[in-house]
C-alpha cells in the first residue's frame, strides 16, 4: 500500500504545482483519518506471495480495501512530495512499506530462480553451436584479412617458402624464359597471402566462426546460424563434419577465397550457380573440397612466379590472387558442364587445370573479366539449359574425392592408369 500511494504522490506531482487548496486538504481531519486508516490496514498484512512483486501481493490479498485506499489516493492527487514530505507522510509510509516481511521461500523456488537467471550467461560447448561475439552478422572479405593483418602470424610465417627453389639448368632456363620477379614492395604482401594459407582454422575464434557461417548463408540462403560442426558441412562440400579437416595444403586461405567469392557482389551469382552445379544428380561434385583444390593451385601459381607480371602492373597481390582463384573455378565449371565430367574424373579435370592456370594466368583472368561483364548486364549464365547425358553417377558421399595433392604422379604424366576413387 505504501508503494501504491507513494506512485500516486509522484503522478501528482507531475500535473501540478501546490495550492492552498491543496495544503488546506493536507491538513484537513479527514485526510489524516484517511491515512491513519491506510496504514493500519497495511499493518494487518500476513505472508504475501513470495513469488510475487509486492505491489501485486497487495491487490491480490487485501481486494475488498480497495475503494477505501482509493479514496485515499485521491486525496493525494495534486499535492507535490515535498509537501508529503514536510508532513512527515512519505517518512510514514516508507517506514511501513519496510516492516513488510514475506515468509520463508523453499529452496526449490530458490533453485529453480537460480537456474532461470543463469539461462542467459550459458556459454554453447566448443564447436557445437555458433561461436561469434555478434552472432547472425556476415562478415566481408575486407574485414576478415584485417583479422589476419593485425595478428601476430610470426611463428606462421616462419614456414612459408616464398618462391620456388630451382638449381642447374632449371635455374637457368627460369631465369632466361621465365617470368620477372616480383617487385620488392609487394612481396610483403605475398608473404602474408602464404602466411594465411599456414593458418588452420580455430573455433575459438570469433571471426574464424563467422567467415564459416557467412559461406554457409550466402550459398544455402538460410538465415539462421548453424553449428560449426555437423553433417550440414557436407552438404556444402566438405568430406566431414569438421572442415578443419579439409583445409590441408591451404589453410585458411582456401576459406578466405571463399568468403572472397560469396561476398564480391560481381562473383556472387558465379558462386551460386557452380554451387547448383555440385548438386546436380549426375555430374555432383564437392563444392568446398574442389574449392580447397583451386586455392592450392593459386598458391602454387604464386610461389612459382607465375602471377608476378599481373601482380606487378597492378601493383597489388592479394586481389590478383582472389581473381585468379575465381577465374580458375569458372573455368573449372565450365569444363566439367560443357564436358559432362563427374567425380570420377576430379583428378584429372584438376591437374589440367593445373596445368593450365600456371601457363596462362592472363587468358583465365580475361575470361573472368568477359564473363562479369555480361553477367553484370544479365546476359550470362554459368550453367544455362544444361542437359546431362548418359547413366546416373553415384552420388558423392560413396567416392572418395581426388584432389591435386593426392593425384599419384604417374597418373600426373599421363600414363595409362584407373581413376582413383
């Protein structure tokens, strides 16, 4: 009762200021009256609820005094607290409100407000649920490189091998035939792309979960975040549940690729479409573990020079690799589409590829320029009105995936051998 009444004495002192009318009222026999029995009827308050804030105790117990401690109310209304206060009222019914003394609460209530309470600060285990400090936001290719830009990857750093070694007449022939050199000022920047791909990936850490989810939104569509581990991985094209597992030879760069192709509003309707591709009934393929492969073969092209001429009349390394990563997949896509490859046949698509990336990293670049461009006016389509002819291949998740690292070398050279599966 002496919350209500002191809620009802802030109200009024909201609306207006003190009149002599008013402190005439305050005065008056019959508000003392009022109040003195107000007070007396919260004395005769007896075990409220526990369970229940003590405004509601109120209403809930004592209901039939209700039009007279209304009437109490009203007498209040108009008069400022610092009158109540100068009265000593407000001093009175604080006192009052205080002596109320709920009875004992059981410790299983205690327990269950306890668990309740904590509801909020459960921490999900590692790697069962979305780890991320801002969870559903997507992160862009810009800001997870700045991740790595700021961290300290020495002991990361220590490993890479910059360019390849050549000795004797490989040496010599390199350095007569072969590409310039990169420019001094960016092979820090080279280092760093060979760094990353040193990296593993980390499900302590909160941007390694959230670059996981945005690949896993922008080629499923969803809209909810999902478990950093589980079958849904393979669905995207992982051999696993875990695709830490599937990152050996790239790293973590072979996931910035990803995040690079799914994020560039010009490569976003490529990646969707070559994603549609992997699920086709016949030609399927895993998307994420022939992604890994393409970021292989990008590396290598960087290490063995290959991409040092673009590198240098842009003056740039990290976006030329990106684009050639792309370049490298639609050219993949379109041969394995236009020549009805199925996983049978991943080895040798990849190690042509292969071949061919390092070759010619200009011709697979202006591919890719062409075909943004038309894509950008509507008129390109990855996939088309594909038809695929002749028996269904088994689906993916039977076979055995062969990459470029796994390809045995005399397979490599050509010689007559079976498809590794």
């Amino acid at each position: 009762m002496g919350q209500l009444c002191l809620r009802s004495a802030s109200q009024g002192c909201g609306s207006a200021p003190a009149t002599d009318e008013a402190q005439q009222r305050l005065r008056h026999p019959s508000l003392e009256s009022s109040v003195n029995e107000s007070l007396s009827s919260s004395k005769q308050l007896k075990n409220p609820t526990p369970s229940l804030p003590k405004g509601e105790r109120v209403s809930a117990e004592y209901s039939p005094s209700y039009d007279k401690d209304k009437s109490v109310l009203l007498a209040f209304r108009g008069i400022p607290i610092s009158e109540l206060k100068n009265h000593g009222i407000l001093q009175a019914l604080t006192t009052e409100a205080n002596g109320w003394e709920p009875r004992v609460v059981s410790t299983e209530v205690v327990r269950a407000q306890e668990e309740w309470e904590a509801v909020d600060t459960i921490q999900p285990e590692t790697g069962s649920l979305a780890n991320s400090e801002q969870p559903g936001q997507l992160i862009s290719f810009t800001e997870a490189l700045q991740h790595f830009q700021t961290m300290d990857l020495s002991s990361f750093k220590k490993r890479i091998q910059p360019t390849i070694r050549r000795t004797g007449l490989s040496a010599l022939r390199h350095y007569l035939f072969g590409p310039p050199k990169l420019h001094q000022g960016l092979r820090e920047e080279r280092d760093l792309v060979l760094t990353i791909a040193q990296c593993g990936l980390d499900s302590q850490d909160p941007v390694h979960g959230r670059v996981l989810q945005t690949i896993y939104k922008k080629l499923t569509g969803s809209k909810f975040d999902c478990a950093l581990q589980g079958d849904h991985w393979e669905d995207l094209g992982f051999q696993g549940a875990n695709p830490a597992t599937d990152l050996r030879g790239a790293g973590f760069l072979a996931l910035l690729h990803l995040l690079y192709l799914v994020m560039d509003s010009k490569t976003l309707l490529m990646a969707q479409e070559i994603f549609r591709l992997s699920h086709h009934h016949i030609q399927q393929f895993p998307f994420c573990l022939m992604s890994v492969n393409i970021t292989r073969i990008a590396i290598q092209a960087l290490r063995e020079e290959c991409l040092s001429r673009e590198c240098n009349r842009q003056q740039k390394v990290i976006p030329v690799v990106n684009s050639f990563y792309a370049a490298t997949f639609l050219h993949l896509a379109h041969v394995w589409r236009t020549q009805r490859k199925t996983i049978l046949d991943a080895g040798f698509v990849l190690k042509d590829l292969e071949v061919l990336a390092k070759k010619s990293p200009r011709r697979l670049l202006k591919t890719l320029e062409v075909y943004l461009a038309r894509v950008s006016k509507g008129q390109a389509s990855l996939l088309g009105a594909q038809k695929c002819y002749g028996p269904e291949a088994p689906t993916s998740k039977d076979l055995t995936f062969t990459g470029v690292c796994d390809l045995h070398p005399a397979v490599a050279l050509g010689s007559p051998a079976k498809h590794a599966v």
